[in-house]
C-alpha cells in the first residue's frame, strides 16, 4: 500500500492511458471505442451497475449509424427494443399532427427504445472483449490528481472495500453526467440558462389497442408525452418551472385528476399511480461548460453540456461526443503525447452542434411549450402545419446538426 502526503492510505495504484469518469452513454461509447484500437482504458463507475430509472432510453438514427459502423447494430436490434417511426400530437381537440421519420435518408429512420441499461450492458460486454479495457464498478470518484498543472489521474473510493484507490493516465475524461463531480473539482465556468419548465416522469401500463411509438398531448396548459416501453407507457408530465412542491402538496390525486383532463384515454389506468414514490422529478436544465478541457483533462456528455429534455437528444449528443474525442484522440493516446491543442480540437468539432440544438431547445421551450402551460388556449404555430418545415426538427433530432462518424473503421 502506498501513501500520500495527506497520510491518506491508497490500497492500489493503477496506470492506464485513459481513465474515463462515468458509465453512462458517453464514457462507455468512449471506452469501448479507445480498447479496440489497443489503448489501455480504465472506466469508473460510481454505482454497481447500470441500471437507472427515467434516464432516457432512445437510439436515434445517428447512434444507430454509428453502432453500424462499428458492426454492432444488427446484435443490438436482438436486444428487445420498440421502434418508433412517429410522432403524434394533438393539442385539444384539433386534428392530431404526424411528424413522420420514414423520409429521413438512413438505413434506420426510426428512434429504437431500448432501456438504457440494456445499451450500456451491451456495449460494456463488447468493450470486455479487447483487453486492454477495465471497468470498475462501485468506484467513487472524489479528487483529481494533478501533477506540474495538468491532470494525472483520479483518486476514487471503491464501494466494496471502502479504500483509497489511485488511477494514474496521461487523460481524465470527466463524462460523469450532469451533475459531474470532475466538473467541479475543475472549477470550470458554466454558461447556464433557465428553461420555464420541469418534467415528472412516471410509468402506466399500456394496453392492448393503444398506438405505438411516441404521443403528444397538449391540453388545457398542461403537457403530456408518452413514450412506448412495451408493457408500459413512460410518461412525461410537464409543468411550469417552480411549481412542483405546490402539486405535490396538493396531492397526488390532483395530479392523476391533471393527467387524466390532458389525456382521457389514461382514465382506465391512472389508478396505478398510487403514490409520489412512484414519481421521479426532473429539473430541466441546459447548461455547458465554457472551456471543456484542461491540461490532461477533457469533459464530454453531460458533464459538458446539460441537454433539456426536448427531442431527447442527451444520449446522442454524448455518444457523439464520444466518437468525436476517440476520433480525435486515439492516435495521440496511442503515441502517449496528448497535447492540449487536441482536447481544445475535440470541443472546436462539438461546440457549434451543442449550442445550435441548445439554441433550438430554448426556442420549442419559450414558443412553444411555455406558452402551452401558460395559454389554455395555445393554438401550434401555423408553420408546424406544413409538412416540409416539419422535416427540419426531425432532421436535426436524428442527427444533430451534423452527422458524426467514426474514424478509421479498423
Ligand atoms: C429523467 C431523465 C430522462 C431523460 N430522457 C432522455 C431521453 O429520452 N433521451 C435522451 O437522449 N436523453 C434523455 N435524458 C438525458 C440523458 O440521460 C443524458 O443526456 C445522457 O445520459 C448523458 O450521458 P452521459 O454519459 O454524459 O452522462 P450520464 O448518463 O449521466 O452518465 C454519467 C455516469 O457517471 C456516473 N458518475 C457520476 N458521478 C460519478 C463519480 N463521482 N464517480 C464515478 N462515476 C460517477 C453516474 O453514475 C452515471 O452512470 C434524460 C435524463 C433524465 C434525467
């Protein structure tokens, strides 16, 4: 065992090329894509597995892109998973609006809803088949080790043993979600705004005769959007930002009475919902960092930039971010000189798409949801009506701004 100047006890110090903070669908995207060219990854992640409730469970046609690439698309579609080729919304009692993805031109124009754990299972059981890939379970990231101003490691605390452990890499990639802890030991600025809104999150079952794939309900100032999870509906409530304690005091019976008046067709199941346990509360947020690197040090995911739920896009982003850092950065890891123009080059390839879908966010949030919660008589814009202006949101909720591939495919 060795020690450190704080008489702190480290049981065990490893050396790797790339240590990566957090198992989410960043740092394993990440992981996996470094260990198949050979590079020495070590992955920490704080919980024992991978399983999360509400965190998003959506492939969009660019993750799927990518997995194609990388040969893994057609053993991930074996994973049980729902499709969703469309959207419908309906504001009262006006004519639903279809926004339809089969005119995207991909080999995948469909969102696959695959429970997140099942994803990073997958991809973290391919990633274990290169050796030179190690994952950590239960490892709690607490302090950054920085040696002569740059980053050189982490020090974490193991959930098993309780003890000190040090891994020292020539990279730290913080991709520790949005709320990241490497983050805030790399006292990096944010820039943030406040989006007028929050989102409960809850489940109802679905039944035989109900539509598949993804709806919306907009009704009265409330927001209703159901995504298909096979036997279950999750479900997204919307409400004005700030005004969750004041519903939850209410109770939750006025909570299923809301449900209820935005969506009728959930009458013969809203009694599933019993409790506020049963409720998982987002606060919406979208922030980013201003500079996502450091000497030894790089942000990506969430822990760059926090997404808003609208389009759900977080997962692409950060899978995009993934495959931009490993694009960028296998060939300097692989030579073990990692400069810090080339973690600056991996956020020059990302700001502009992250601030363009930040920017789009913000607009659906003010022009449209926040005046659906405050304008019981909210009409869509009329331009929502023409099909070909529609196209565009779909567009850059498949993709992002931009398609991002994976280089060198060997
Ligand atoms: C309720 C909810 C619903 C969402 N729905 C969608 C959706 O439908 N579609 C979509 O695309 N996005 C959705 N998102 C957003 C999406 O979850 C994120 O954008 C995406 O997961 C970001 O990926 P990431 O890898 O950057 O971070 P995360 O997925 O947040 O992963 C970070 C990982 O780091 C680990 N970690 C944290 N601290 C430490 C530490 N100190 N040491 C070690 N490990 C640590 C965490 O345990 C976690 O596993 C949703 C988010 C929420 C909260």
């Amino acid at each position: 065992m060795a020690s450190t100047n704080e008489e702190r006890v480290i049981a065990s110090v490893t050396e790797t090329d790339c240590c990566i903070v957090g198992g989410g669908p960043a740092g394993v995207v990440l992981a996996y894509l470094l260990a198949r060219k050979g590079i020495r990854v070590t992955l920490l992640e704080l919980h024992m597995d991978f399983d999360r409730d509400f965190r998003g469970d959506t492939a969009h046609p660019s993750t799927l892109e990518i997995m194609d690439q990388l040969g893994l698309a057609e053993r991930l579609h074996e994973l049980r998973h729902t499709k969703i080729r469309q959207f419908n919304l309906q504001v009262g009692d006006d004519e639903p609006l279809t926004i339809d993805l089969s005119f995207l031109k991909t080999k995948f124009p469909y969102i696959m809803m695959v429970p997140q754990v099942h994803f990073l299972d997958f991809i973290t059981e391919e990633a274990k088949k290169f050796p030179s890939f190690s994952l950590v379970l239960g490892a709690n990231v607490q302090e950054l080790i920085r040696v002569d101003g740059a980053v050189r490691g982490v020090l974490y605390r193991g959930h098993e043993d309780n003890e000190w452990h040090e891994v020292r890499a020539q990279l730290t990639v913080g991709a520790d979600g949005r709320s990241s802890r490497v983050r805030r030991l790399a006292e990096t600025e944010m820039v943030k705004t406040s989006p007028p809104m929050d989102v409960l999150w809850f489940r109802l079952p679905r039944r035989a005769g109900d539509p598949e794939g993804l709806a919306g309900r907009i009704r009265n100032g409330h927001i209703l959007v159901m995504l298909d999870r096979l036997e279950e509906w999750q479900i997204a409530f919307v409400i004005l930002k700030g005004t969750y304690h004041q519903l939850r005091e209410a109770g939750i019976e006025q909570l299923k009475r809301l449900v209820v008046e935005t969506d009728p067709t959930l009458q013969d199941r809203i009694d599933h919902l019993e409790d506020w346990k049963q409720v998982a509360i987002l606060s919406v947020e979208s922030s980013r960092v201003k500079q996502w690197y450091q000497p030894g040090l790089l942000l990506i995911g969430d822990a760059a930039h926090v997404m808003s739920p609208v389009g759900g896009v977080g997962i692409n982003y950060a899978i995009q971010d993934a495959v931009v850092a490993a694009n960028v950065l296998t060939a300097p890891l692989k030579a073990g000189r990692v400069q810090t123009s080339d973690l600056k080059r991996v956020q020059h390839l990302r700001t502009l798409p992250t601030r363009f879908i930040q920017a789009f966010q913000a607009v659906v949030q003010k022009r449209i949801l926040g005046n659906a919660l405050t304008n019981k008589q909210f009409k869509l814009p009329f331009f929502m009506r023409l099909p070909l202006l529609r196209r565009i949101p779909a567009r850059l909720i498949a993709f992002g701004l931009w398609r991002v591939r994976v280089e060198d495919q060997k």
